[in-house]
C-alpha cells in the first residue's frame, strides 16, 4: 500500500536509509531523519495496514496509554487533550497529525514485511528481502543504514498459556491483541484472566454492558489511581499560556513523578507499598480483602504500576459490577472455569489478557557476509546497536519512564552518529568490544532483581545479552541516560569506523 504522492518500491532500488516499523519508534526516528537529513533518500516499511504500531493492533475495548502522554508524547510535538492518560483514538489522531504536519506519508509503504537482512562488507550495504504482503510480491532493497523499530513483542500472536481442558470450554475465547470488533459481550458473562494494565482498563470498559466481568489473577498486581487531569495542568491553561509551554512544563512534572517513584521504591519499598494499598483501600468497599488481591509479593516498580484513571477499576468493583478473583486455575470446562481452591466461575467469553511474547527485531533473520547472526550471543552498545553488526541501529524503550523518552535520545544519538559518519566520510560504523573490556561479564539482558515482568522472564533466553560496564549496559533510567546520552561523542572506542 502506498500513499498517493509516493512512489512504489522496485526491485533492486538502494536508499540511504530504510526504518522498520511505523509505531512510536519509527514515527520518531523518521521525523529525525527527515529534519536532519533531508538530501538522503528514505523508505519506512510495516507489514501492517496502517501506522501506530501497538496503536494498530490494541483495539480492544478501553485501549488507552499506561504512561502519560506528556512523555509518551514527542519533546517536539505537544500533547494537548488536556488529560495525561490517552486514548488509543487520541494517540492515532496525534501521531496522525505529526505525519501531516511533516508531510511525512510519502515515505512509508505498509504491507511490505521484512523477512531477511543481509548485510555485505564488499558492499557496505544491506541488502534486505521483502514481501508485499497484499500481492504476494517480492522484491529486494538495499541501503546504506538500517534503523529497527520494531519494538520488542510479536504483534501477531499475544501471550496465551496452556491450561487443560481449553478445548472442551463451549464459550469464545478472545486476546486482546486481537480483539474482534464485532464481538458482542452485551449481558454475557466475562472472566478476563491477567491482573496488568491491560486488564485494569478491559474491565472498567466493559462492566456496564456485560451481565459481569471478573478479573481473574494468580498474583496481584500495584495499582495506581490517579487522575487523568493533572492539576498543575489545569492552572497553566487558566494562564492562557503556549502549548508547547504547557507541554514541556507537563513533561517535566510527570518526568519528576515518576523519578521520585522509583527512587522511594528502592530506599523505601514498603513507604511506597503501603501508599498504593491505602489508596486501594479508600476506593474499595469495606471489608474489601486489599492484602489479598492488590499487595503484590515484588517491590513496587519492580514491575510497571498500572494507572487506572479516577480509581475506574476500584469503582466497577465498588458498584458490583466486577469483581476480583486471586486463585489458579485448575482447567476449563465447557460451561467456564475450575479453580484450585473449588470454587467454579461460569463465564461465556473468557478474555486471555495474560501479556505478550517478546520477538527482538521482528523475527527477522540477520546475516553478516553470508554468516547467520546469533543476537542471543552479542551484547548491545547503549541498548541501540548491537556488537558487530554494521550499520544498524534498533529502539528499546524504558521499564518504569514512557518508552519515547527513550525513543527520542536514541533519535538524537543515532542522528549524531551517521552526521559524523557523513562528516569524516565514513561508510561503515560497527559497535565492537575493545580489548581492554575482553573481560567483561555477559549478563542477561535485564537484570530480574531490577525488572521480573512476566514477559521478560519468559524470554530471557530468546534475548541478547548486555555488558557489566558502559557502554554495553542498557536497561537504564531516564534520569541518568537524559544526561549521559547527550554526553556521548560518536568518536568514542566502542563504536569503530571505516
């Protein structure tokens, strides 16, 4: 699919760029590169219909943000709704906007999946393999520079565990990743299992139309109930001021937030602990078992807080509405679920909001001079490029901090280092280890004392690896990185050019 000013893809055509992915990263990373580059030529590619990534594929029932959009937001673009918490149709409506803001369409070309990578030394470019999706087409691009924006999951299969008996369960099944939009839940009987942001926002959405939903979890999960409007935010605009004024005064008041969160969640864990459980407990009814299904056994932030604008979630269960069930499952039957403890919960659609599987660089096999490439056994630099492997650069966003706070430092970075390729007139930078770091730890790629996300734990084996020392950590804060990033120089030895 291409847009009406674009032209086509061909066979054997080389740009000085391709971007993988038209979501938060590659939206980004795009707008930097026609800012910064606007002589070379570029092509953005997605296999899906349409952009916005998880904004694509997220159409389940109260899609929303679980950042706020001050800092899910671009620095260079203003969030202007007035609340912090999007919804999925303002976050497409903005990331529309900054596509025609910038007159930036014309570089992207949707139904055209990446299935190979290959890249040539003789040549200094890669050579990429890609199917358009909608004819069954194939064709070759090669290009200077390969930006990743694929994020880290699998858009085309959400996480669903094995219980027994699912086959013998008579009611639907249903993923949120892959919502239909024309199920009808009105008056049914909805179990969704999974305790994460997801789950927090299905619930509240669907409690008034359906007979009841219950959340169905095997641990509890810290819930925050903030307000959607910021009252800082309701001042500055009484004060008529810019918008990009109020933007970047929001962004560094959430951004000071969340570093004050973190950091009490370290010194002081059971502080922040007993905070969200009383806020809980002034939402829920009395005689609400709070210990029991909202005191998860890991340290606040050592898995993302759930935001739940308003208290919603704690006010569908207030109304009895919904309702929370911590137990396990024991198997499925035809009329709904068994549990460990006896007890049975009857249920027309069951909703598997159980999280995602995490699939690095979209799946894509890599080769470097005919050799397949093992990401698994290389270490990243700074979470943006990966050891020995040329002229590629990938976006990783935070744990705890919005995903495009990241997202930006590493358009900004990466921009610096091509400007000093163009510059010295290089054509190859490579991320190696200096022999004085020979050394060095291979480490997992998070540290699971730090961050124990289920999705993370699962796939610990299926991820690269990062070093014990700079520049080969990552998983950092956006307190420290939103000074070092700007810090590095391109010309640092770690990253070698030729």
């Amino acid at each position: 699919m291409t847009h009406p000013h674009q032209a086509a893809l061909v066979n054997g055509q080389h740009l000085d760029f391709i971007v993988i992915g038209t979501g938060i990263s590659g939206i980004g990373a795009t707008y930097a590169m026609h800012k910064r580059f606007p002589d070379d030529s570029f092509a953005v590619l997605d296999e899906m219909d349409g952009f916005g990534g998880t904004w694509w594929t997220h159409r389940y029932p109260g899609a929303r943000s679980d950042s706020d959009c001050y800092t899910y937001g671009y620095s260079f673009k203003p969030w202007e709704t007035g609340r912090a918490i999007g919804t999925v149709d303002e976050i497409r409506s903005y990331l529309g906007e900054l596509i025609e803001e910038n007159h930036l369409a014309r570089h992207f070309h949707y139904g055209h999946k990446l299935t190979a990578a290959k890249w040539s030394s003789q040549d200094q470019r890669w050579s990429l393999e890609i199917t358009r999706l909608h004819s069954g087409e194939t064709l070759t691009l090669t290009t200077t520079f390969l930006w990743m924006c694929t994020g880290y999951y699998d858009h085309g299969k959400g996480y669903t565990p094995e219980w027994p008996g699912m086959a013998d369960f008579r009611g639907q099944w249903v993923h949120p990743q892959h919502w239909p939009q024309d199920l009808d839940y009105t008056g049914k009987r909805v179990v969704v299992i999974g305790s994460g942001a997801t789950a927090a926002t299905l619930i509240p959405s669907l409690a008034d139309s359906v007979a009841h939903v219950t959340m169905l979890q095997r641990t509890p999960t810290f819930m925050s109930a903030d307000s959607p409007i910021h009252p800082l935010e309701t001042q500055l605009r009484a004060l008529d001021l810019p918008a990009d004024w109020i933007h970047e005064i929001m962004r560094r008041a959430f951004i000071a937030k969340v570093d004050g969160e973190v950091e009490i969640s370290f010194a002081h864990p059971e502080e922040m602990r007993a905070a969200l459980i009383e806020q809980a407990r002034a939402l829920l009814p009395e005689g609400f078992d709070v210990e029991k299904h909202f005191n998860p056994s890991y340290r606040p932030w050592q898995q993302r807080i759930a935001i739940i604008p308003d208290g919603d979630l704690f006010a569908a269960i207030s109304s009895g509405k919904a309702s929370v069930v911590t137990d396990r499952i024991e198997r499925l039957d035809a009329t709904g679920i068994q549990l460990t403890s006896g007890e049975h919960l009857d249920a027309d659609i069951v909703v598997t909001a159980t999280g995602f599987n995490m699939k690095m660089f979209g799946g894509v096999p890599f080769f470097v001079d005919g050799e397949a490439v093992d990401f698994t056994q290389r270490v990243s630099y700074r979470g943006l490029m990966m050891e020995g492997i040329p002229n590629m650069a990938y976006v990783a966003g935070y744990i705890r901090s919005s995903w495009t706070l990241r997202a930006d430092l590493v358009s900004d970075l990466v921009c610096r280092i091509c400007e000093h390729m163009e510059k010295q007139g290089y054509n190859v930078v490579v991320p190696k280890v200096p022999a004085a770091d020979a050394d060095m730890q291979r480490l997992p790629w998070i540290d699971t004392e730090n961050v124990n996300s289920g999705y993370f734990m699962r796939s610990l084996h299926l991820l690269p690896k990062q070093g014990d020392r700079h520049p080969w950590k990552h998983g950092l804060e956006y307190a420290e990185e939103r000074v070092s990033f700007p810090a590095v120089q391109p010309d640092e030895e770690a990253l070698t050019y030729r």
